[in-house]
C-alpha cells in the first residue's frame, strides 16, 4: 500500500459588477465575446485598475479561511504564452497573496479533519478556447474576470476528504456571497496534484488541470491514483508532468512536462502600484462573515440536539439555515422545525424547482403553523393540508384553517357522542376485536369521517377503548 498525497488548487470567479481590472462587465453570457475590454485582450496602450470590490471580496474569503492577510494590495505578472492569454501575461499574485498560512475544517464519514491552507491569491481569468478538429474559437468573455485560487497544503489523503473539502469550500464562496461557484458555468475549477510513496515522504506528483465537477474530481483522483500505483508495481518512474483526465475512456494521459514558478519569470506589476491596506477596513470585512457551514453543524447538534444529518441538510444552503434559526428566534422547538423543514418544505422545494425565499410561507408562518398542530388545534394530517393551501393562495396558515373548518374537536362529550353511535351501528365489528381481530383501526375512521378528519386522534382512540371496554 501507498500514501497518497493530494493538492488542490481551486479557481473561482469572484462575483463583482466589473473585471478585475476593466471596466468590462463581470456577467455570465452565451453570446461570444460580448463583455469586452481593450485591457482584457492585450491592446497597445492598456493600462490596469484593480477592482476594490473584487479585492474586498478575496480579503473576505481569506479572513474565512482563516489566513494571514497582507499589509498592501500587490500584484505580479505571470509570463507565459498560450492563446486564450492575450497580453502575453497575467496579473495574479506571488510575492503577497491576499492571504497565507489558513485552514478549514472539513467533516469527513464523521470525522472532522483540518485541511491547511498553503496561499489565497486574486488574479484575472483567462480567455476560454473551443477545440474542434481542424481549427480553434476563444471567446474572450471571461478574460479578465477576478478569479480567486486557492492552494491547500499536501494534507489532503483520500477522495473522499478531496470532496469534502470541496463542498466545504464552495460552501464558503456561497455563505460569504464572493461567487456563485457555478460549476456548471465554468466559475469553480480544480487542478488536481497527486504523489504516492512508501513512506512520510513527497512522491513525484503529478498534476491534472481544469476539473469542472466534484465528480470528475473524485473519478480523477481514483484513476490517476490506480495509475501510479501500477507503474510504481512495476518498477518503473513517475514523472513530475501535466495530465489530462479522460472521464469517457477514465484514463489520464500526458500533456506536457509539469513547470515550476521560476520558469513563469515573475515579477511585481508595473503598471498598479501598492496600496496599503487599514486595519480598519480588515476590521469591518471581519464583521460581515457570516457563521459558516461547519460551525453551524456544530450548534444545530450541541444546542438544538439534531443530528448531523439533518443538521448537513439544513446548512447546504444559507437561506434554508437562516430560515430556520429564524423560527428558534420564534420560539419554536428546533426538532420540530428541523423535520418540518428537512421533509415537508425541502421537499416542495425540490418538487418545484424553488428556492425557500420564493415561497410565501414565512418563518413566522411556520411557527404558526407547528403551534397549532402542537397545542392539538389541527391534527399533523390536516396541517399538511394548510401547507399546500398556504402556498397555492398565498394565504396565512391561521386563514387557511378558519376557511376549511379545520379546528380540531377536543372536546370529550362531543367525541364521546359520536363513538357510541359508531360502536353501536356495529356490535359484530366490537365482537371480532374481542377475537383479536383489527377493527379498531376501522372504528378510528369512522369516527374522523364522521368529524371530516377534526377530531383529535389521541383523545378518539382513547375513549373508543373505553367505551369498547364498558361493553
């Protein structure tokens, strides 16, 4: 058996009105070439400015990864040639990244792990290039748009603990606003780095570029990992190169030999100057971090006793958590909220291709709504009925019940009443239930037919026993 060592390298695009440093607009498009800039394709004469929002957004997602953060704004130019690079170069970041020396912590088949954090640096993205056999397109749509990368440490072991990092990650871009980390769109990316060896130590690593899904991520893994496990079985090299991953044929081939920073020539941007950062500003950046995915994990199961299943399902998305810490803030009981949300309302969601914000339920609303199923108003049948009509009328869940007649029958002498006359149209059916016979579930439904569903079942069932028992 091997070690196995991984490295991510993750690239986001950072959501903001304009590039990174044009005016060109940030915004996704089908049309090609249709948000560009002279600066973002190389024109003689460009000069670049650093997009404030971007940085602030990057500063952000730094202070989330709980990294070190910079003194001044700095940018470097990246020297290598490829056509979906207009300039010749890139202003990305390498002397002061926006943030160094993080971590974040990931949950892994239960285990909470800490994955570090080597750099986050903001840099500009680059053209995108469609290959067909005989010829090329770029749409330059994307030159220029403020891309994030961030660079873990080699503290990664498995796949599995690749994707949980992952969904951690783009987890934070979500809670925090700074991108939308669509990959599906091409706004969320990952390089892949891979090494096995025998011992504590580095192997060579390898590198596969471009990742645009969580799943092709773990496929790569597997397959390359598969790879150097069966050169190193039979004695052969691994060489330190760039690899592309196959998912139809699920195989890795070789791209071209994998370079270091030197060969990219570094050197400080000439055309931004550095900008001093204010401690202030950090201060108030701090300020607007929400509380994010894992630590709310943690308060949903020591404060509000959830599991973490339920607790995962319900801070996947921030407006589903901030919804339903909405409702304990109401005073409602958390479980019952959980299961409220977790089932009834999630699954509406998902039915309807909606969002929880879309829905004309409120988190008051729900409170409402638990409150009366829980002090015995309505039966927890009839209250996936006020749902459905809350939500198709846009009306309150107190109307909804005042419009169907919904309230519950409590009182004892009112349900009493109507037992007897059911037990009374059918003495056989009392007969086959002292037999051992089920006919108290039928007793049950004529009772709430009779109702038209509003008597209480708990009370019902329990004076249908004594009443039976009298007899």
């Amino acid at each position: 058996m091997y070690n196995v060592t991984i490295g991510l390298e993750v690239h986001c695009e950072v959501k903001t009105n304009s590039k990174n440093f044009s005016s060109a607009r940030n915004t996704y498009s089908e049309y090609p070439n249709e948000n560009v800039d002279t600066i973002d394709i190389g024109l003689p004469g460009i000069l670049p400015v650093a997009n404030k929002e971007a940085f602030r957004k990057s500063l952000m997602m730094a202070l989330a990864l709980n990294c070190k953060t910079p003194d001044i704004v700095m940018f470097d130019r990246k020297n290598y040639y490829y056509p979906d690079l207009p300039k010749g170069y890139q202003i990305t970041q390498m002397e002061k990244p926006v943030g160094v020396d993080g971590y974040v912590m990931i949950n892994v088949n239960g285990e909470d792990k800490k994955i570090g954090i080597h750099d986050i640096h903001l840099e500009e993205d680059t053209a995108s290039m469609e290959h067909f056999s005989d010829y090329s397109l770029i749409d330059y749509n994307r030159a220029g748009v403020p891309l994030l990368e961030t660079v873990t440490t080699p503290s990664i072991h498995s796949a599995d603990e690749a994707i949980a990092f992952l969904e951690t990650l783009k987890g934070i871009f979500l809670y925090t606003g700074v991108s939308e980390a669509r990959t599906d769109r091409g706004q969320m990316r990952v390089d892949v780095n891979i090494s096995l060896s025998k011992d504590d130590t580095l192997g060579t690593r390898t590198e596969m570029k471009n990742i645009n899904s969580f799943n092709n991520v773990r496929l790569a893994i597997e397959t390359e990992i598969k790879r150097q496990t069966e050169v190193l079985e039979n004695g052969g090299i691994i060489l330190q190169e760039t690899r592309r991953f196959d998912e139809e044929k699920m195989e890795t081939f070789p791209m071209r030999s994998k370079v270091d920073a030197v060969d990219y020539k570094y050197y400080i941007e000439p055309n931004i100057p550095p900008i001093k950062i204010d401690d202030s500003w950090i201060e108030e950046i701090k300020k607007e971090i929400p509380m994010l995915q894992f630590d709310r994990v943690e308060k949903y199961m020591n404060e509000y006793n959830l599991s973490r299943y339920d607790s995962e399902i319900i801070v996947k998305d921030k407006s589903v958590s901030d919804y339903f810490e909405e409702t304990i803030e109401l005073g409602c009981n958390p479980k019952s909220s959980a299961n409220w949300i977790t089932s009834v309302i999630l699954g509406y969601l998902n039915k309807n291709d909606l969002k929880i914000n879309d829905i004309y339920l409120t988190p008051k609303m729900l409170v409402e709504l638990i409150n009366m199923v829980d002090s015995g108003k309505i039966s927890s049948k009839q209250s996936k009925q006020v749902f459905t009509k809350c939500l198709e009328e846009n009306k309150a869940p107190s109307k909804v019940v005042k419009e169907l007649g919904m309230t519950q029958i409590t009182d004892d002498k009112t349900i009493r009443d109507i037992v007897v006359k059911v037990l009374d149209e059918h003495p056989d059916l009392i007969e086959d239930h002292r037999k051992g016979k089920n006919t108290f579930d039928f007793f049950v439904g004529q009772v709430m037919k009779a109702t038209r569903g509003q008597a209480n079942p708990g009370i019902t069932a329990s004076i249908i026993r004594e009443e039976i028992e009298k007899r």
